[in-house]
C-alpha cells in the first residue's frame, strides 16, 4: 500500500476489515525510499 493513502503505520496483530472478509497483519515491510508498505495478511 503507498503511505499517503494511510493515516497511521500499520503494526504486527493490526486486524483489517475489507470486501473480502477480515485479515491480521503478520509482516510488515517498508521499501528503502519510504514510499510504500509491503504487509503479510493472514486471514481470521
């Protein structure tokens, strides 16, 4: 996800409600130039 379009940074156990059910961060990356997250999802 690109970092301008969240408000906050997203942490380890954050759970997400989407379209296609709800799903727990386990793995959070940043790429070196800081423009976007990469997010490990598992779904719960």
């Amino acid at each position: 996800m690109l970092q301008n379009e969240v408000t906050k940074e997203p942490k380890i156990d954050d759970e997400w409600l989407t379209a296609l059910g709800s799903f727990r961060v386990i793995h959070i990356q940043q790429d070196p130039a800081s423009t976007i997250w990469k997010c490990q999802l598992r779904k719960v």
